[in-house]
C-alpha cells in the first residue's frame, strides 16, 4: 500500500493520519517534538529536526507523498523535500501563505476584497502605515502567527508605539480593523485533476483570539455563501492547489472580505467529520493520494465546539450526551489555551 507522509504531528496530523488509515493507506508523520499527538494512531514516527537533512531524506524515502498540518515549514526542509517526492498541496502555496503582505498581495491581484493594510518594518514606516491606515486597527507580525498570538490592537494612533515594541523587531502588517457583523470560512478541496468540491460555508466565533465555535448553516444570505465559496475556488484554481484550503472571511453590510487563508485541513472544518460523508480529512487525503473528491454535501446541522484548557473539566456531562460527537487529541497535559478536544453538536440530522 501507499504511505502519505505528513509533516507535524499535532492534532490535525492525527486526524489526516486516521483518514489516511480508513482509506488504506499508511501514515509517517515527521515531528520535532517527542510524544506528538499523532503519535498515538500513525503508523510510523520520525522525531527529528528540520535541519536533520539525512533525517528528511530517509523520511522522504519511505513515502510515496508529503503534505503537512501547518503552513511555517522552514524552507530549507521543503528544497531538500521537493527533490525526492511530490509535496502536496505545492510550495507555491506555501510561500504565499507563510507571509501575511505576500498573501494579501497575491488576494489583492486576484481581485478579492481585503483590508486596507501597509507594511510595517520599523518606526518610520509604522508611522507612515498608522498615517495611511489609521485606527483602529490591528498590528499583526507577516510570520508565525497563529491563535491571535503576534499581534496588537491599536484603539487609536496613540497606540503605536506600544504595537510597534509588541513585534519585537519581526516585520509586520497593518491592518484596518473590519467592523464585521460575523466572520465565516470555506473549507474547500480541489484534486490533482482540477475537480473542485467546498462544504458549506461554516460561522465562526472566537474567543481571545481563538476558534471557540463552528455553526453550521451559517445564518448568512445564500447569495455569500455562493460568493465565499466562488471566492474559495478561484484561490484554489490560481494555484493549481491540490489538497484542502481554509479560507476565513469578514462578514460586513458591503460584502465579504477575506482575512486570511490556510494551506491545509482547518480548525473550523472540523465540523465535516461529523456533517457529511467525507470530511475535510478525508477530501485532503484523496487529493493528494491523486483520488477523486468524495461526497462533500452537509447531511446535519453541526455546533463544533472547540475544548481549551479546562474546558475538558465538562467532559463527564459531554461524554452522556448524546447529540455529541466527541473528538479527542490525547493529549497528556492539560494548559491554559491548548486546544485539547473538539466535540461536535448534531443539531438537526
Ligand atoms: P488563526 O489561528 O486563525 O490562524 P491568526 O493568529 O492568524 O489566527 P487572524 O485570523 O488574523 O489570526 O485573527 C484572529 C481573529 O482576530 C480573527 O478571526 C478576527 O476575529 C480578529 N481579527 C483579525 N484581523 C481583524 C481585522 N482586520 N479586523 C477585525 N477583526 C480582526
Ligand atoms: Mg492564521
Ligand atoms: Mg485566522
């Protein structure tokens, strides 16, 4: 049988491994950190650095393709990568959505709606982008951002100094605060033949910064889901992309506004494992095994929740009911703000 090899070992590493499994696949997941959460269901591990090149290459020789569950995979891993196997979806996709101005570029060439934004390098150049933009507005690094960490609010310009020393010298965007009614994402998948397939379009609310729920349908107008989705897939085409993108939205009385996207399986997909037949894992599995799409429709209503810390302590009363689907990391150690869990609420069936 085939192995996908998967690059990071966190929890959307373990469920693309158990989608690979039920399809008959073998899973390697290559993980820096020992024990990863996907650890416990791959069918092999490699704990090694990304500056391990023998470690890469031995990795790469034992899979027939690589993709990853996170987007800031160093560059000098993927150039050595690249040269043994197909990496799905491809680097083009990688380098765009490694860097905030680069995505927000290549948005604006599209000629998809985006937030004003300007770069941010040092104090001259934050003064002339707090001229240009204004307040309030959002202060956010261009790497490695991920959960709302790297960024700073600005109520007004007095604020930017305090913004500017929150970057710590990393180059930065900034961004004009959307007044958004809601925000909502498209989780689509397009295959190594070009066919391509979106769920439906789920509503998303944060908290601190962090996906707290998922709601499925979204209580918005048909006519933007269509245009979410038209939006989703033309992002897909201009890439070539195969394999399954996130793509999170702005919700506001002149349309939509894209805020970002992900080149890979996404928090606020998860709803689909329990929505239709294929799920976001799965969708992403067949793309870059070169299998078709699978069936993709919404068969339920679905409240994915997102369980963070001690949220875990309601796990007694979620486990006896039974509109609940629960989905477990297996994570040892319990923090503030570490995404332990989701469940999944069937709200009409
Ligand atoms: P993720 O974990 O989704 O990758 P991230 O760290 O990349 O998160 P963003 O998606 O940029 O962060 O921002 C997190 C949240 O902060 C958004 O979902 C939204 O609620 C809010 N936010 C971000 N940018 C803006 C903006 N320009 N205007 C209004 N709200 C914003
Ligand atoms: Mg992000
Ligand atoms: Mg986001």
């Amino acid at each position: 049988g085939s192995t996908i090899g998967i690059l990071g070992g966190g929890q959307l590493g373990r469920m693309l491994s158990v989608a690979a499994s039920r399809l008959g696949f073998k899973s390697h997941i290559f993980e820096p950190s020992a024990n990863p959460p996907a650890a416990d269901v791959a069918h092999r591990v490699t704990t090694a650095s990304y500056e391990d090149q023998d470690a890469l290459k031995a990795f790469a020789e034992t899979v027939d393709v690589i993709t990853y569950e996170f987007e800031n995979i160093p560059t000098s891993a993927l150039d050595l990568l690249e040269t043994l196997r197909p990496i799905r979806p491809g680097r083009e996709a990688l380098r765009i959505s490694q860097d905030r101005l680069i995505e927000k570029a290549f948005l604006a060439d599209l000629g998809l709606a985006i937030a004003p934004y300007a770069d941010v390098t040092d104090s001259t150049s934050m003064t002339a982008a707090v001229e240009a933009i204004g307040a309030p507005s959002i202060l956010k690094t261009r790497r490695f951002g991920y959960d709302g960490k790297g960024q700073a609010r600005l109520k007004s310009a007095e604020d930017a100094a305090e913004a500017l020393a929150e970057m710590n010298g990393a180059p930065a965007v900034l961004e004009g605060f959307v007044n958004f009614t809601c925000e909502i994402s498209v989780i689509a998948a397009r295959s190594a033949d070009g066919q391509v397939s979106a769920f439906d379009p789920g509503q998303n609310v944060h908290r601190d910064g962090i996906l707290h729920t998922t709601t499925v349908p979204a209580k918005v107008p048909a006519k933007l889901q269509m245009d979410a989705v038209l939006m989703a897939a033309k992002i897909l085409n201009a890439l070539d992309y195969v394999g399954v993108m996130g793509v999170e939205f702005f919700v506001t009385p002149q349309g939509l506004i894209i805020n970002e996207i992900a080149p890979r399986v996404h928090n606020s997909g998860h709803w689909t494992q329990n929505g239709c037949v294929s799920c976001q894992f799965e969708q992403h599995i067949r793309a870059v095994a070169g299998w078709p799409l699978g069936d993709g429709q919404r068969h339920s209503d679905v409240v994915m929740e997102n369980l963070i810390g001690n949220d875990m302590d309601r796990m007694p009363e979620l486990m006896a009911d039974p509109t609940c689907a629960l989905h477990l990391y297996g994570k040892a150690d319990v923090k503030p703000g570490r995404k332990m869990a989701h469940v999944n609420r069937i709200t009409k069936g």
